[in-house]
C-alpha cells in the first residue's frame, strides 16, 4: 500500500498511526473526507511549524477511529475522528514557545495545551484543530484538572 504525502513533510500514515489500534487489533483507517481534513491540517498547522522551527517531529496522535477514541478516554465530539486535529510536541522546543508561536501565527480552531504546568513550558504536548469551514483561535490551558484561557 501507498503511503501518500499529505505535504513536504508530512504522511497520512503518520496523521493516523495509534499505538492503541495496534494494541487492541483494531482498524483506525479514515475516510475521504477524513483524508481531507487531514491534509488541511498538515497543510495549514504541522508544514508551517515544521517550516519555521526547522526540526523534523511526527504528530502523536491525529486521526481516531470512533473505536480508538473511545478507548483514548476522549469524548465522543473529538475532532480527532474527523480529522480536524492533531497532537504533538516538538523535541527541544517548550510546548509554551510552540503554542504562542501558533497563536501568533497561524490559523486555526482550538490550540490547546494539554496536561500542562505552569512551572514546567515544556510540560504536557500541543492539541491544534484546523477546520476550513470554522477557525475560533480559541486559545486554551488545560492541566489535568480545568480549562483556562491563554
């Protein structure tokens, strides 16, 4: 099977790779339009990080089947099942400097940093959503407890 480019940098084996499917013997292929959303994604979120920081990193997690995000303990609106999300980090670059660089720079839906704290800007991992049809720049802080506005 092909392993298509979504961009320069980015494959959709890697927007859909879960250690979780793999666990459970279970599919995590997306649709067409999962496949659309998901190279929107690469194109408008993970090519302009990778293009500006320069450093080669792949996503953790980005597309979940309905069965693999339920079994991620996510709820059942994610946009990790459309295709509209993305988590990841990039090695040696603070998840703070990375969230405010995409808060500055680029378009997107939610920009969440997940599991993160205060004390600690590399903590945690980045969750971003891009969605063609409705992009809020809702900017979040989530530390394993409650959301808060960044």
């Amino acid at each position: 099977m092909e392993h298509p480019l979504l961009t320069a940098h980015f494959k959709l084996t890697e927007l859909t790779r879960s250690s979780i499917a793999l666990r459970h013997g279970i599919g995590n292929d997306p649709g067409p339009e999962e496949v659309v959303n998901l190279t929107r994604l690469a194109q408008h979120i993970l090519e302009p990080v990778r293009q500006n920081f320069a450093l080669a990193f792949s996503p953790s997690s980005g597309f979940r089947s309905h069965q693999v995000n339920k079994l991620a303990g996510s709820n059942g609106n994610s946009q990790h099942v459309t295709g509209h999300a993305v988590d990841f980090e990039i090695p040696t670059i603070p998840n703070r400097i990375l969230a405010h660089w995409i808060k500055d720079n680029l378009v997107f839906d939610q920009l969440i940093l997940e599991f993160h704290q205060e004390e600690d800007s590399s903590s945690g991992w980045i969750h971003c959503s891009y969605n063609q049809n409705k992009n809020r720049k809702a900017c979040l802080i989530f530390n394993g407890t409650e959301y808060r506005v960044f």
